[in-house]
C-alpha cells in the first residue's frame, strides 16, 4: 500500500508510491552522460575567450585572463536593478517593476567541469563566491530575499551544459517562503525550540535516512521526499542565514557537498537537477527559527497534472532506500 507522509517542514504531503517503487539502482540514467562533453566549446557564452558573450563581469576571481570563477548579469534576467519597488494598485490587481538583481555564477572556466569533479580547494572557493555575493546583493535596502539556485540538465530546466549557478535577489519574500518561516516560528513559540533542529535530532534518532555527515554538516532524504534522490544538506550548527557561514564550515560543506554530487554521478549516470540554498529572508537574518539548508533535487521523475492539481508530489522510492543505497556507494 502507497503511504501519504507530511513534511514537518511545509505541511505539504507527499505520496509514497510503495508499490510502484523502483530499487534504486533502477533510476539509473542510460545512453551517454555528460561527463563525455568536451573540456571546450566554441558556441558557449560561458567558455573562455567569449566573454564579451555575456554582459561585463560583476567579480572575477583569478587573473582576468585566466580566471577561475566569473559572475555576471544574467543576459535574459527575470529581476534588473532599475526603477525602483513602488507598489501599483488597481482594485483587485498589484504590481510592481520587476526589480532585483539576477546573476550567473560561472563556475570552472572547463566547459565539463561539474562540482563532482572539481578540485576539492575550487569548490570551497564557489561555496566562498556564494556568500560573498550574498553578502554584496544583501547590501540593496530594497533586497528582501536571495535564492541561489542551480539548474543542471534539460530536465531541471537549462539547456547551457556549461556548469553555472544562478543568484536571484527579489525585492518581495514570496508567500512559499513566507509559509516556511511561519511554520517554524510557530514550532518555536510552542516550543521554544527550532523546527530543523529538532527536525535534525530526529533524523538522527531514526538513522536510517541519514547519507553521510561530516564536522559541520549531515546529508540526508527526508522523511517525506517528493522526489527519488531528493538530498538535504543541513547545518549541525544552528544558523538561520546561508551569509554568516563560516570560513570553516565553507570548506566543511564544499566536502561533503562534493562527496553527494560523486555518489550521484556514480550510481545514477550524471542525473539532472536542481539545488536550491533555502535562507531566511534578509529581513529575518536575526532571528533564530530558521535554519539555512541546502536542497538537492534530482529531475528523475516528471510533476504532472496530479502534482499541479494537488500539491502532493508521487514519489516512486522511499527514502529509506535510497539513503541506504546512497551510504554503500563507493566514489573514487
Ligand atoms: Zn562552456
Ligand atoms: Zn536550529
């Protein structure tokens, strides 16, 4: 029999299709990965020696002519830093001018070079670009919110191979967030505890759904994960803003947010998906009911009219499994 599971986190609910489960090696991808792409690509914006292919760099860390991460304006940005975050109203109708900032961080100046593979100092270095942009974008007054995101693969929504991370500042906290805060808040004043860490202390009571854990950090499949493979990647230490993270913790995280990435790659044949950096909102960055966490989403499966209609997602494993596959897969 399938099972409804609420995630204590959101409220939404999730059907576990027990029946319809594959093992998990069965989402393995077939035909070829990408990690066949070549190192070089004289059509991506991305690739060195077309940098007047994107809009003028906002950071540029190594030596201009031999960089090794670039950050520019998204070309095609959903959010651009004019006008100003005047409301309009018409009776029923709000509206604003899509202000805000939208960035691209390119990651490795090696057109195939996804973070599974990057030298272990690189990626703390990217981990270091995130906040420093953060840190940088957090600065507008008019900035209430920053999402760094990660689209890798058709499946999760980019055709650019090329290894890039997204960073959009949005001048309203849209209510998906807003409801997320809520929820933990109101964990709070029941409880005068945090809903993630007690969420944390849990997960390591059940164990069976833990991946991997290092000093700073535990990776883990949620409870009621709405897709195959979903990963979360959540401080031990509690803090509610991905921009006060640590130098420490910087280099902790890059290791085991690699070690995730190699297993991934390893077992399911370079899956795509989507990462996601869940923060308070810039406005709530002093408040303690909120812990910052990384969300790993592979695109496995396919939300249709169900996913739409309801909200409640139809996962095809159960998380069990997969995390205990997860621990036993050996990476180089
Ligand atoms: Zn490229
Ligand atoms: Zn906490």
């Amino acid at each position: 029999m399938s099972e409804l599971r609420q995630d204590p986190t959101t409220f939404d609910w999730v059907i576990i299709a027990k029946e319809r489960a594959k093992r998990p090696h069965e989402f393995r991808k077939h035909g070829p990965t990408k990690s066949s792409l070549l190192s070089h690509s004289e059509e991506c914006p991305f690739c060195p020696g077309n940098e007047d292919r994107t809009p003028g760099a906002v950071a540029v860390y190594g030596p201009p002519d031999n960089w090794k991460i670039r950050v520019v304006p998204n070309k095609f940005a959903a959010l651009t830093p004019e006008g100003n975050t005047q409301r309009d109203e018409w009776k029923m109708f709000r509206k604003t001018l899509g202000y805000g900032r939208h960035e691209v961080v390119i990651e490795s100046p090696l057109h195939n070079k996804c973070i599974a593979y990057m030298e272990d100092d690189h990626v703390e270095q990217l981990i270091g670009v995130y906040r420093d942009r953060y840190l940088e974008l957090k600065k507008d007054p008019n900035i209430k919110v920053i999402i760094i995101f990660k689209n890798h693969g058709e499946a999760a929504g980019t055709s650019l191979e090329h290894p890039h991370t997204q960073i959009v500042a949005s001048p309203v906290v849209p209510p998906f967030i807003r409801r997320r805060y809520e929820i933990a808040t109101q964990h709070f004043d029941n409880t005068e505890r945090c809903l993630y860490c007690d969420l944390l202390f849990t997960e390591f009571e059940a164990k069976e759904r833990i991946v991997q854990e290092s000093e700073f950090f535990v990776a883990l499949h949620p409870f009621a994960s709405r897709s195959p493979f979903e990963t979360w990647i959540m401080p031990k230490v509690h803090s509610s803003s991905f921009g006060k993270i640590a130098a420490i913790e910087i280099a902790d995280l890059s290791r085991i947010l690699k070690g995730i990435f190699l297993k991934l790659h390893v077992s399911l044949g370079n899956p795509d998906y989507n990462l996601i950096v869940h923060t308070a909102p810039v406005d709530d960055e002093h408040k303690t009911y909120y812990l910052w966490h990384i969300q790993i989403i592979p695109r496995l499966t396919l939300a249709a009219g169900f996913e739409l209609g309801s909200g409640i997602f139809i996962n095809t494993s159960v998380p069990e499994e997969t995390a205990a596959f997860m621990r036993e897969v050996k990476v180089p």
